[in-house]
C-alpha cells in the first residue's frame, strides 16, 4: 500500500498553514481543519477507518503542541496570556484529555467521526457570536473552581476529538467567565500547551502494538504527517498572532464559521455512512 504522495504532502502543507493561520488569529489548535482532512487522506489511501480517524486525530493533537507554544509566547508579548489562569485549566486539561483520548481509543470511527463534527457545529456557533462579549477586564471571573471546570470539558473534549481545546475554551471564557475576546485567545493558546500533552500521551500509549498502522508511526501519531503539518503552521501561527491585533475580529470569525459549518455537517455524514 502506497503511504503517500507528493500530491498529499502539499495538500497536508496547505492544511497546516490554514490551521496555523487560525491557531495564531483565534486562539484554536487547528486541529478542527486537520482532523477531516488527515481522515479523508488516509482513507484515500486505503486504511480503515478506524485507524485513519485515530490516526487523524492523534497527528492533530500532536500539531496543537507547537503551534500553540508559538501562538502563547506570541500574545504572552502583549500581555495577553493569564498565566496563573492558563496553568490551572491546563492540569486539569491534560487529565482529562488523557482520559478522552483513552476513551477514544476503544471507539469506532463512527462515533469518533460524528461526536467531532456535533462538538465542531455547537462550538463554532457560540465561538462565533460576538453578542455579550465583555471588553474590560475587571469584570472577568476570579474563581479557580469554574476555570477548573472549563480545563475539564475542554481537556475531556480535546482527547475525544483532537481539537486542541481553544474552539471550546475561547467561548467558555468570554462569555462564560467574562474574560475579554484577546485575553481569551492568548491565554487559551498558553492552556492547550498542558491540555494535549495528556491527549498526546495517551494516543501514543493506546496506540502501542496496533497493527497496520501507517509507517513511522508513534502510537497512533504519524510522524511523516506531523512534520508536513506543523513547519507551515508554526509559521503561519506566530505570523498571524503578532498581526492579530490589526485584523477585524468579527471578519475573521465569520470566515471561520463558514468553513467549520461545512466541516461539522461533512463528518457528521461520514460518520453515519462509514
């Protein structure tokens, strides 16, 4: 069986500089873009769906890694990262990524492919409302129990589903917790560095000795995938992240419901056809 192609090393390129652009504008891991389409490569090469939609997800965690420590250190410039704040979800966030992706592990595609694209829907239709939005930071919430509370879901969601955590905590935040839209996003970029360490853990753990597995993998984690992946979107993440303050938030929000719109209903599907 043919891994893959050059043609598939560009579309994987291209893939990881939309989601790097993303990770760095909105404070999401891009895992929401890379996980469809890892799936639909892998599946296009001939592996069952059970491996390419862990696989996908794993590799998409794995991405969140780097670029979210590029996009953190970016908007940590501009004293938009709530370090006391990030640190206390992202504990709580690795323990339950851990816990989700060891979860996900023993579930078919799908139901993996379906439980993502219904978190992609619901999310992205909160992420993308601006109504409520608190602007001054005074009135954000100072209780660590609920920030507890918000690194839980969004760990426990970023295991199953390989989104980094930023699609579901930038949300929680704002209108949540009242913590202002850029704070939001830088000090979600700091959390998921914590939140899929555990996820990337537990994939390549549960991924140990299972068979037919695409070359040079680690666990459920393809290396060859990764490095196509992450060298453009680590680039495009700090890029966009130090430019994030002069691009019209609301503009990009819109851009990016389109796209998650089509994402959510496309996996939905696939996940009752496969």
């Amino acid at each position: 069986m043919e891994f893959i192609s050059l043609y598939f090393i560009l579309l994987l390129i291209a893939g990881g500089a939309v989601a790097g652009s993303f990770a760095g504008l909105l404070g999401i891991g891009g895992s929401v873009f890379l996980v469809p389409l890892q799936f639909y490569l892998l599946t296009q090469l001939g592996y069952p769906p059970d491996i390419a939609i862990k696989t996908a997800i794993a590799t998409a965690l794995f991405f969140t890694l780097p670029t979210s420590m590029n996009s953190a250190y970016s908007h940590s410039g501009r004293g938009n990262v709530l370090w006391k704040k990030a640190l206390f979800m992202g504990i709580f966030g690795c323990l339950f990524s851990f816990i989700g992706a060891y979860i996900a592990a023993y579930l078919n595609a799908a139901y993996l492919s379906v439980i993502f694209g219904v978190v992609v829907l619901g999310a992205s239709l909160k992420f993308t409302s601006g109504k409520g939005a608190n602007e001054d930071p005074e009135k954000a919430t100072g209780h660590l129990r609920l920030y507890a509370l918000c690194g839980a879901v969004m760990g426990l969601i970023a295991g199953l589903t390989g989104i980094g955590g930023g699609l579901i905590l930038v949300p929680l935040l704002v209108f949540w917790m009242n913590v202002p839209l850029r704070q939001a996003i830088g000090t979600s970029s700091a959390t998921i560095i914590l939140t899929a360490s555990g996820g990337i853990i537990s994939y390549i753990i549960n991924g140990i000795g299972i068979v037919g597995l695409p070359p040079y993998s680690v666990g459920y984690i393809n290396l060859i995938m990764w490095i196509s992946l992450v060298i453009p979107g680590v680039l495009f993440a700090g890029f966009c992240a130090k430019n994030a303050h002069r691009v019209n938030q609301k503009h990009v929000r819109t851009l990016f419901f389109a796209i998650t719109f089509m994402v959510g209903i496309g996996m939905i599907l696939k996940g009752l056809l496969v």
